[in-house]
C-alpha cells in the first residue's frame, strides 16, 4: 500500500501498518519486525510531535559522566574591572575567585500496558500500534511536565500590577504589556540574556492573549505601525519590546499556592465566589478541616493513587499514583464555620458556592533558563514490547503481554536562575463564573 501526502488520520495510521505487515510476510523479520515497528513509531512521532511541547523544547541538553549521579553546574562570580593606579613598587591586592554550584538530581520514568493473548505480538496490530503512538505522545508529555515543573518551582514570582502577594490578585488583575516591560527590564539590570533574536520569551494561554489585544500599548503599537493582519487573524502578538510571544494550551492555570503560616510554608487553594457583582475571595491550606459528616471532619486537601477516567468512555485509563486533590465539594458542603481543636479551623462556606480561582502562569524566559541532563545515551525514551510467555513463571500459559516505554536517566534544572520569570495574572476569562 503506497502512501502519499495527502493520505492523513487514521487511513495513514492503518496504511503504515498494513504496509509494515507487508513487508514482514515479503521480507521477513530482518527487514522490519513488529518491535522496530514500534520504536520507530515511538521515535517518529516524538521527532514530529515535540515541537508542539512549548517548555520541553527550552531544555539545554548537557549529559552527565557515567559514573555520576547527579549533574554539578558551576556558576563563576565575574571579575570587574577598575581604574586605580598602581602604587610603585607595592603589588596590587589579590583577586579571589568564587562559584557557585547547583546540583540537578535525575530519575527514571515509564509506563506500560498489557493485553491479553488475543493480541498478536508477532505482526503489526493495530491496537498496539495505537497505543504505541499514544505511548509516544504520553512520553513527550512526560518530559514536557518535567520541564514545566522545574521551570516553574524555581521561577522568580511577579503578580499582575506588582501587588505584593499572591492573595491580593483579583478578577480585575488583568495582564498588562507594561507589566512585561517592567519584569524584562528588571532581566536586563541583572544582566540576563535574552533567549535568542536578541528577544525575551514569553510563553501563555490563550486567554491571555485574548486580553493582550485590547492593552493600551498594543494598540498603539497597531497604530502606529498601521498594521493588525497578524494579530487580528490570530489573536497572537507580534515582537514587540524586546519579546517574543508563543501560546500553549497547558499553561498552568490553577488557583494553588504556598502560603506562608506562622513561618511554615502549606499548601494553599485560593477560592472566589460571586454575589451579584461582587467578588468575594477566601483562601484555604492543605490542613483546613471540612465537615463530612456529623462530627466527622478531614482535610480538605487528599491524596490519592488510582485511574483517571477518560472524558470520552468514562472509563479507567490512566493510572496515576499519588494525586492531590482538594475537596472543593466537600467544602462547599460544609456550611457551618466552627472552631477546631488545638486551633485547627474547621471552615465553612457560610451557604455560598465557592470556585478555585484560577490564575495563569505565564513565564517569561532568558538565556541558560533550562538544562536537561542525564547518563550519556540514557536520557532518551526506549520502547518496550514483551510477548506473551515472557514473564516466565509470572505468565505460566501465555495470557499476557505488554508494551510501554521507560526513559532511564533525566532531570531539569537551571544554570541562570534570574533568567525565569513567573508572572501571575488574571486574564478575564479564566474565571467566568
């Protein structure tokens, strides 16, 4: 079956398998066998795909040494110049070199799936080709958290307006071009390249761009340039002021924070509710206590290891270990604030419905912002296909066999810590309630 450019969805999809399961049954398995098959696909689409992960493709790859464990960056302080004489025959003071160094610890991750005997290992079947492509999407997702995450845990935090905390963001904290200005020109003052084009990055949602468009600045950059093709068609910025602007569809808009109480820092969820016109906010920590039952209370924020039903079948897909989850109904069941023992606070909703709040990171970028390291050669994504019977003893009559993928060494981190930016606001549509 041939192939050409305007073949496309699943009829190309099914077309390279049967393609593949040709050139089995003509060549043999030496040519193309079913494992190839896979890991090919795998690496295809990560090579294809990878692109459309916005913080994943910011990392700076530099491998650690075999035997190490983690990778040491050494950040060297600069010698400055000056413009004092030399006194004649009395040898200068002595500089003094100094570093410093951050340590970035890598891990392992992976996935697998197992189907029964009815699936055939030994040709190209298309349940497996699937989720051999969607294991392929789920792995680049993968490293795209990683990278989020690190990203974001070390980012320097400024909120839309430079109010002083997070709390004091409200519904009418909106994004604004002068914000943006404020934070590259903070870049430049301590010395943070920007990230190439001689431009800052800035990397957010579409709802901040929804916004953008109507900013003051913005609009007289249409202005004076005569010019709203670009952004008018695609709702996306131009470079301007030294930036350049790229949206993502998994920028992090949530209303979770820490919150520092009595100098300990807790896990925060910060709420909204909507009387008429009126806003009103209210913030709850990982050990606010919600009413159950009568004279039953838990904490509000849980933990839980499970599978994730998928939106479409409404059936367990995903297994995720370890989620957190905050009990916002629980909450807003508990309608009666009391005082708790030992000072705990058992709040309540007082009879209102209340809503996470949700505020969008958006992150502004410099040079040496990211570094992905790892194990020389251990740091990429490996497929795995087990044929039934592989378990041995764990598989005694051949009833099952799996696929999945492991990545053996990574880790993020950063070699310029000022050159992050964390910038919290409110665009008008995140919180439509």
């Amino acid at each position: 079956m041939l192939l050409n450019a305007s073949t496309t969805g699943s009829d190309a999809f099914n077309g390279y398998i049967a393609l593949a399961n040709t050139q089995i049954a003509k060549y043999g398995k030496q040519i193309l066998n079913p494992d190839v098959f896979y890991t090919t696909q795998l690496l295809d689409t990560i090579r294809v795909d990878g692109a459309q992960y916005i913080y994943f493709r910011y990392a700076e790859t530099q491998p650690m040494t075999e035997k190490a464990n983690k990778l040491q960056v050494r950040r060297w302080a600069p010698l400055q110049g000056h413009t004092v004489p030399l006194t004649e025959g009395i040898p200068p003071i002595t500089d003094k070199g100094s570093v410093e160094m951050y340590e970035i610890d890598t891990n392992q991750y992976g996935r697998y799936m197992e189907f029964s005997d009815k699936v055939d290992l030994k040709m190209v079947d298309p349940v497996i080709a699937h989720y051999a492509s969607e294991y392929s999407l789920v792995a680049v997702e993968t490293l795209d958290l990683l990278a989020r995450e690190a990203l974001f845990a070390i980012a320097n935090k400024t909120y839309a307006g430079y109010v002083a905390t997070f709390e004091n963001l409200t519904q009418a904290s909106k994004p604004t071009m002068t914000d943006l200005r404020k934070i590259t020109l903070g870049l430049k003052k301590q010395l943070v390249k920007p990230r190439s084009n001689s431009r800052y990055h800035v990397i957010a949602g579409p709802d901040f761009f929804f916004d953008m468009i109507d900013d003051t600045l913005v609009k007289n950059y249409m202005t004076i340039n005569q010019t709203t093709k670009t952004m008018y068609e695609t709702a996306m910025l131009v470079p301007m002021f030294n930036m350049e602007f790229y949206e993502t569809l998994i920028c992090p808009t949530h209303g979770q924070f820490t919150k520092i109480v009595s100098t300990v820092g807790k896990k925060a969820l910060r709420l909204v509710e909507k009387t008429g016109d009126v806003y009103s906010y209210l913030t709850v920590t990982e050990d606010t206590l919600i009413t159950t039952a009568p004279g039953v209370t838990k904490k509000m924020l849980g933990t839980v290891s499970g599978y994730v039903n998928d939106n479409r079948t409404g059936e367990a897909a995903s297994y995720i270990p370890n989620q957190e989850i905050w009990d916002l109904d629980g909450f807003n069941a508990t309608a009666n604030a009391v005082s708790g023992d030992a000072g705990t606070n058992i709040i309540g909703n007082g009879g209102k419905t209340y809503y996470e709040f949700n505020v969008q990171h958006v992150l502004i970028l410099g040079k040496d912002a990211l570094l992905r390291t790892g194990i020389s050669g251990q740091d990429s994504v490996k497929m795995y296909t087990k044929a039934k019977g592989s378990a041995g003893v764990l598989d005694p009559i051949d009833q099952r066999q799996s696929i999945g993928f492991k990545i053996n060494d990574v880790g993020f981190g950063s070699a310029r810590l000022e050159a992050i930016v964390d910038y919290m606001c409110v665009p008008s549509q995140c919180n439509v309630i």
